[in-house]
C-alpha cells in the first residue's frame, strides 16, 4: 500500500471527547471515527487490525471445534418471550417493529436464536457435542457508552454456544474454550488473566472473566500474589471477621447522642472523633418492592450482588427518601437498626460489632455503645461486603491485592437455563428424553483491539504486535524526490511483497519529521528509513517501534531480516 493513496487521516490534536490513551490513538492514527454515541465506522487501517483479531479467533475456535455460522441480527420478540428476557432484558435492548407492528430486537446476544435453531434440528445424543460460534455485531443501548469501543452500543463480538448431554461434557467444552480463549488472548499480544466472576442474580454456575489489567479498567479485581487466585471483586468472597475483631467486652449501655446535621460516615466521625469502623451503616432497600434494612461497617463497601443473591429477589432497588423516612421515621442519613419493624440483614463483619455507632432513627441523632449481639435481633447475617486489598484471600489466608481490568472475554457455564425454558431436548443412550447442557462464550472483538492499545502504545501513538498490525512495516525514504531514494525505495517494497511482509511505502512529498511522526503514530512494528549516509554504503536504517532500537541492514539482507522477525 501507497502511504499517499491509504485512507488513514490522522490527527495531530487530541480529540477532546477521548479520555482514554486506546480511544484517542484510534482517532488520531486513524483507524475509526464515530458515527453518534457508542457507534463507529471502522477505516482501512482499523478494519485490517479487527481483521487479524477475527482472524486468530477464528483460528482457535475451529481448532476448539468450533464451526462458524452467521446468526441473525433482526430477532422475533417471541423467542425472547419463551426465555422470559424479553421482560427483563431491560432498556439495554434495541427494540424495533415491523410494518405489521409486531415486535423485534437487534441481537444483545445470541442465546435464544441458537437454542430455537438447535432444538429443531438435533434430535439424539449422537449428534452431540455441538460447538457453533459467529462473529458478529451486537447492539446494547448502554447507559453509559464510553472509552470508544470499549464501550459501544454496536460493537463486534465472538460468541460461541456449546451443547452437551450431561455436565460432564459441558466441562470439556468449557475447558476447551478457556484454553482457547487464553490462547488468543496471548498471540493478540495481550497479558490478560481469567478470573472467577459472578454469573448474576441467578447464581450458581461456574464462569470466568478474562481481564486485561490497566488502570483505566472499569472492573476491580482481586489477585493474590501468593497463590495466584484472582476474581472480580463483585464475586470474591469475604472472609469471617478473625475472633480479634469480635470484640465482646462492651458494657455501657446504649447513649443516645445530639449529632445535628451529620448524617454522613464521614460527618458523624469528625463529629464524635471515631474511626468509620465504629459505625454501622443502616441502608434500607426494596427488594421486589419489600423495605429491607441492610448493616455494613463504615468502612466497608457494600457488594449489591451478594446482597441480591442473598435476599434472592429480581428486583433491588436503594429506598426513595420517602420510604426512608416512612420506615424510620427520620430523616435520610439517621437511619439505624434499633425499634425497626421490617427484617434486617447484616454483613457478617457489621454484625460482630460490638461497640458501635448507628443512626437513631431521629432526626439528627444518633446511638452509640450497640451491641448488634445484645441489642438487636437479626433476620440474617450473611457475607455482604466487597473485598478489599489486604484482605485474606479465599484459597491460602495471604493478603490480597487489588486491580483494574477490562473485562475482554467471558465463558459461562448454562446448564439448562435456556434449553429448558425453549424446550431444547434430545434423546439420551435409554430413549429418555433430556434437556441439552449449555454454555457460552464470548470475545468483545472491537474491544480487545482497544486493549491491545492500551497495553501497547506510548506517548507518541501505538506500537502494535506484529500479529495485530495493520502492516508489519513503513518504509520512509526521507525525500522521496531523490532518484535514488525512490528507486531503492520501489525495489524494496516490491521485494518485501514477494516475501509476504505487509509493507507501506511512504510516498508523499512531506517532511520527514511528518513521516516519522504519522509512523508512529499508527504503530507500524518496523520502519525502514532509507537516507542519503547510508544508502552511500548500500544499507538501510531499521527500526523497531516497541524499543526504537536503530540497526543499519544490508538492502540486500532487509528482507528476510523482516521475514525471519515476523515469522518468530
Ligand atoms: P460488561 O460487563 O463489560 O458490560 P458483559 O458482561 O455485559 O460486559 P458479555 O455479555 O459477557 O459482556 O459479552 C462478552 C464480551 O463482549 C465481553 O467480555 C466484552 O469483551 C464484550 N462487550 C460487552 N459489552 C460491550 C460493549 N458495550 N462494547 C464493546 N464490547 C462489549
Ligand atoms: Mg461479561
């Protein structure tokens, strides 16, 4: 490709609406631009990186048996009816109508298509295994579209569903798929770790999010230097609060205290000079509708989806301030666990305290000296709080860190959460009919490309591993007006052709600071500059982008140097 002929308009400026490093090198380089919140068109350099991304998914599903299909995108609400998601699904769903008014979405995800066309084909055990995957766009009306494409509301996915007859064999296909997925994420170039994660409201199953860590990730994770366990934060869980911390030593009896206007952790510590871990927080929810009150420590965080999952409800949603006051009788900010009428639920740590702060249920007061074992009566204790650093880890008792992630990838273990409800069986070895075993397993395609740049870029643009590079080199003679220049330049880029290296010819009649600049702007892992000093010798300046590493190459040698590197 001609530098002077490739569509790839890049940007010396910033974009002002990119705050992250992936989103603003894909502007910039020239890889994508938007179309309106969440949506992007995908340019020739852009297009060629997803390309190679596909590419390797593609590779690593077949070699994982996979086969590929295309679903469809358009899908009958009736389909989403059977599972019963078409109700729970949300605002996150692109709803659309025919011209008959009947009711349709753009696929979220691909479940209940592939269950519906399994289940009217497959008939006997015999037919099993089944590992079907597209790769395809998604639509998601996100609340928050953001960081370009990794947050999109149309984005590009691999998803493959897999359909056993028992657990044992929905086991191996969920370990070939781990494998793989690990796989790819590694010749994509990216550290990218599994971790246990949540597998929502319903509970139960196993799954595993593949996180690329960088600070900018939108998931926190847990990781314990000394074992190697690693989960989403949303799903680790809390240790039991060690017997030092159960203190049961407390006498005095309960004080009721004048603390106007803090109602807050952090007010109501200065005010009375305590720690936030001698306070309990009194949080009322509605679960399904139902107030519920919730006690976490101060200083921890409370993990809504224990709580959910916990209090087993479809629905959970933080109090209005009318039901607040309605069930305390005080203001927001002074509830507290004493003389209420509706269940409470405590976080295991909350209901060891035994000599803490809680609010009063008046307003501008608040009670000290509680003892949650002596002066309440508690519907339940649970584990309720988000793990935090320096916690024990589940699997040894060390300490455990904490980092951010981008969740690229997850696999998800079914079983027959959608081929029961669809009615997707088939015969077993006895003629006895049996619902299939299912899982999924998904890549977000447009957002490991954006990892891969988060991961591999510097302040000058990014820096592609060769398996993702939109081309593997740039070849730059500083004045492409010299006859020599030129010539040695044509040649080499013919020569590199033939040798399959994926070259860019710079072209244009620019400076070279603009070429230096656009080259590593767009990240291209090789640059050959060709300049007057060493063509007088017959060699070429080689460069590697990652390190900026100068070599001086014999033209002759230039090419199977590359070839050799690229094929390593
Ligand atoms: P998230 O928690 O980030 O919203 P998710 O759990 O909803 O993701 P899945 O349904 O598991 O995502 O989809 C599989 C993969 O698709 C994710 O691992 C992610 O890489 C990608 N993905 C999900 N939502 C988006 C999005 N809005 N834009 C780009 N990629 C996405
Ligand atoms: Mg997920």
């Amino acid at each position: 490709m001609k530098m002077s002929q490739l569509y790839a308009p890049t940007l010396r400026e910033v974009p002002a609406e990119a705050e992250l490093r992936s989103h603003q090198f894909m502007l910039r380089a020239g890889l994508m631009r938007k179309s309106t919140a969440g949506v992007y068109a995908y340019l020739p350099l852009g297009y060629r990186v997803m390309q190679k991304v596909m590419n390797i998914v593609r590779e690593e599903m077949n070699k994982a048996g996979g086969q590929e299909v295309l679903l469809p995108i358009l899908q009958p609400a009736e389909l989403w009816q059977e599972s019963g998601r078409w109700a729970d699904y949300g605002d996150e769903m692109f709803r659309v109508k025919d011209r008959n008014k009947r009711d349709f979405c753009l696929g979220p995800t691909h479940e209940e298509i592939i269950t519906a066309l399994v289940r009217s084909d497959v008939r006997s055990y015999k037919q099993l295994p089944i590992r079907l995957y597209q790769i395809q766009n998604k639509y998601r009306d996100e609340i928050r579209p953001r960081f370009g494409v990794i947050r999109g509301r149309e984005f590009i996915m691999k998803d493959l569903y897999s359909f056993d007859r028992d657990e044992a064999g929905c086991d191996l296909s969920y370990q070939a798929m781990y494998d793989a997925y690990k796989e790819i994420f590694r010749r994509c170039g990216l550290d990218a770790r599994p971790v246990e994660a949540d597998s929502g409201a319903i509970g139960g199953d196993t799954t595993h999010e593949f996180m690329v860590l960088s600070d900018s990730g939108e998931a926190l994770v847990v990781h314990c230097p000394a074992c190697g366990y690693a989960a989403n934060v949303e799903k680790a869980p809390c240790a039991e609060p060690a017997a030092q911390d159960v203190l049961d030593t407390q006498t005095a009896g309960l004080e009721k205290v004048h603390t106007p206007d803090a109602g807050t952790i952090d007010e109501i510590c200065t005010f009375l000079d305590i720690e936030p871990q001698q306070c309990l927080k009194t949080v009322i929810y509605l679960a399904d509708g139902k107030p519920v009150a919730v006690l976490v420590r101060g200083d921890h965080t409370l993990n809504e989806l224990k709580l959910q999952k916990e209090l087993d409800c479809s629905e959970l949603l933080i109090a209005d301030a009318r039901t607040v006051e309605e069930v305390t009788g005080a203001a927001v900010g002074f509830a507290g666990p004493i003389g209420l009428s509706i269940p409470i639920i405590a976080d295991q740590a909350a209901a060891a305290a035994a000599d803490a702060v809680v609010g009063a249920n008046q307003t501008d007061y608040h009670t000290r000296h509680v003892s949650v074992q002596r002066d309440l009566s508690l519907w339940k204790t649970a584990d309720l709080r988000q793990c935090r650093e320096g916690d024990a880890c589940p699997a040894c008792g060390q300490a455990l860190d904490t980092a951010r992630g981008t969740e690229v990838g997850q696999v998800f273990k079914l079983g027959t959460k959608y081929s029961e409800p669809l009615k997707a069986t088939f015969l077993d070895e006895n003629g006895k009919e049996r619902s299939l075993v299912m899982g999924c397993y998904g890549i977000g395609v447009s957002r490991t490309v954006a990892a891969v740049i988060e991961q591999h870029s510097d302040a000058d643009g990014i820096s592609w591993p060769i398996s993702v590079s939109p081309y593997h080199v740039v070849i730059v003679p500083v004045s492409f007006k010299d006859d020599q220049q030129r010539q040695t330049a044509e040649e080499l880029y013919q020569t590199l052709q033939n040798l399959g290296v994926e070259a860019v010819l710079d072209d244009r009649l620019e400076r070279p600071g603009v070429k230096f600049k656009d080259a590593d702007l767009i990240g291209f892992p090789y640059r050959i500059t060709i300049g007057p000093k060493s063509l007088a010798e017959n060699k070429v300046e080689l460069i590697e982008r990652g390190t900026k590493t100068v070599e001086l190459v014999d033209i002759a040698a230039v090419g199977s140097v590359l070839q050799e590197r690229i094929h390593s």
